[in-house]
C-alpha cells in the first residue's frame, strides 16, 4: 500500500509550501527537500510508508513534469531543447571522459566508474538504473553510485540558485545552467524554481533533452561490452528510454494545437507545482546521511570532481554561446 507514504509527502508538501509563500527567496521545492531529510534522520519511518514515498519521488514527479507540458508552447520547448544541445553534448562527453580517466587514476572498480559517470553526466539515478544491468553492476555498486550521486543533487539544490544570483545570471542562463550541470532531474526542478519560474521551465526543458541523451549512452555501452567480450548484449530500448519524456512534448503539442484557457491553465500550472513538492519531500525522505559513512572517500572524491568539471565545461560553453 502506498497511501501512507503519500500521505506523509503530502503533509511536508503543504508545510513547505506554507513556509515558501512566507519565505520565497528559499522557495516550497527547498524546504520540501529539508523537511523531509529532516524527518527521515529524525524520525523512524515505518516499513510500510516506503511504497508511498519512492512512488512520490519518482513517479507523481514525472506526471507533474507532464502537466507542465500543458503550459508550455511546443516551439518554445523544442527551441529550448536545440539551443541546449551544444552545452548538453559537451558536458555529458566532460563527464564520462573525466569518470573513466580520474576514476581509473584513483583505482576506482570500473563499474563503479562507469555508474558515476553515467549519473553525473545524464540523470543521476535513472542513468545509473538503466546502465546498471548493461555493465553487470552489482547491488551494492549501484546504491554506492546513487548514494554519491544523490549526495550532490541535495548540494546543487542549495548552492546553485545563490552561483547564479553571485554571477548575475538571467532567468534563462540559469535554466541552462541547472539543466545542464546539475545531475537529477528532481534537483534540476528544485533549484530552478528557486531561482525564478522561467528559470524553472527552462530548465526542466533543457534537463528534459538532456535525459534522452540515456540512450545513445547507453547503446554505446552495449557496444563497448560487445567488442571487449565478443558476446551478444540485449539491452531493451523500452526499458531505457524515459517516456515521461515524450509524454511531456505530447501535452505541450496538444495545448499549441488546442489553446487552453488561461484560468485552466493558473489551475494546471498551481497543481504542477503542488506535484513537485510533494515529489521532492519523497526524494528529501529517501536521503539517508548514514549510508553515505559506508561509501568511503574515493567514489564521492570521484563525483565531486566529476560534477566540477561538468559545472565549469556548463559555465563555458554558456559563455563561448551567449546564454546568460
């Protein structure tokens, strides 16, 4: 049953959006996030509530991506989408190359290397859950990747909004800039909205083309298994491909073909917002500080300096393209 973790994201949701209309320079997706690390290192969660909360984290954050596709004009979506890709390709090619390189300096399992590279390069954890099988991880590599991975969403969603203030960032280079440097998209959602609403909808977008990059990765991956071990590899795009994505640039079709109207649209846009924090308590809810002791310094010194590199390359190219 999953009705009582969805109740208790529910009720952090509504604090959080409380606290956010009093103090909107943090904004409801922060305090979302804080609220709910806060009860679940503070609090002993039952069993029973965690159906509900990983269902709220991953899946009610997809359908309120959805229903945002419905405000959203498709031309501005796909505009968005192609002006990113530069920044996009560069990053994910930083990222990859500098997890393979320091990662096998530092003596790091290739596995592991690979996961954290995957991660920080596309989409954190859904990167890592469609990699993992492709590279044979086991259990305990792929909760050490997320776990890293997971580490710096929860920072980026803290620091990034005051980067772009202290570089006097535009509404729409940050977009750009979360959604190309920061790893999840619950965190790219998060920090965008904290920063401004238009540097939240860019970045959704940007972040949004930037996750469809997890399968050509991921094919190249098939294929680098399959040369090194001359073995057949079957790897299911319908597994991989993240279809919330599609189903977001279908709803943005439909509302540029059939325009809603504006009431209906303040309606979609307050319960999209109501969504993602209740999303993000469940992502908060998933944070267990205590795991992190169990990783060791290596696979998160690798992260750090894999997401850095992947920070400034963002910063870069924002620079070389204009986007600020």
């Amino acid at each position: 049953m999953k009705i009582k973790g969805l109740l208790l994201t529910a009720v952090l949701a509504a604090v959080a959006t409380i606290l956010g209309n009093a103090v909107p320079l943090i904004g409801a997706a922060v305090f979302s996030i804080i609220l709910g690390i806060l009860v679940r290192q503070f609090i002993r969660i039952p069993e029973d509530f965690e159906p509900g909360i990983k269902f709220s984290g991953k899946k009610i954050l997809q359908w309120a991506i959805i229903l945002m596709g419905f405000t959203l004009s498709f031309r501005t979506a796909v505009s968005l989408g192609l002006s990113s890709l530069p920044i996009t390709l560069t990053t994910i090619t930083a990222a990859l190359l500098c997890s393979y390189i320091i990662g096998r300096w530092m003596g790091i399992p290739e596995r592991i290397r690979t996961l954290i590279g995957v991660g920080t390069a596309i989409c954190g954890g859904s990167a890592i859950a469609a990699a993992s099988p492709i590279v044979e991880a086991d259990d305990e590599e792929i909760a050490f990747s997320i776990s890293t991975i997971f580490l710096f969403n929860i920072i980026a969603v803290f620091l990034f909004p005051a980067l772009g203030h202290l570089l006097h960032m535009t509404s729409t280079g940050f977009g750009y800039f979360a959604g190309t440097a920061i790893n999840d998209t619950s965190s790219v959602v998060a920090a965008g909205y904290t920063f401004s609403k238009d540097a939240g909808d860019t970045a959704t977008i940007v972040k949004l083309v930037r996750a469809l990059m997890i399968v050509p990765v991921c094919l190249l991956l098939v294929l680098i298994k399959v040369k090194r071990e001359q073995k057949e590899s079957k790897v299911s795009l319908k597994k991989i491909f993240p279809w919330f994505i599609l189903y977001f640039f279908m709803a943005s079709v439909f509302a540029s073909i059939v325009p809603l109207p504006e009431e209906l649209v303040t309606v979609i846009k307050h319960i999209a917002t109501l969504m993602i924090a209740i999303a993000l308590a469940g992502i908060g809810l998933s944070v267990n500080l205590k795991s992190f002791r169990a990783i060791g310094y290596q696979p998160v010194l690798l992260g750090a300096i894999t997401w850095f590199v992947v920070t400034v390359t963002a910063l870069i190219m924002q620079q070389l393209l204009g986007i600020w």
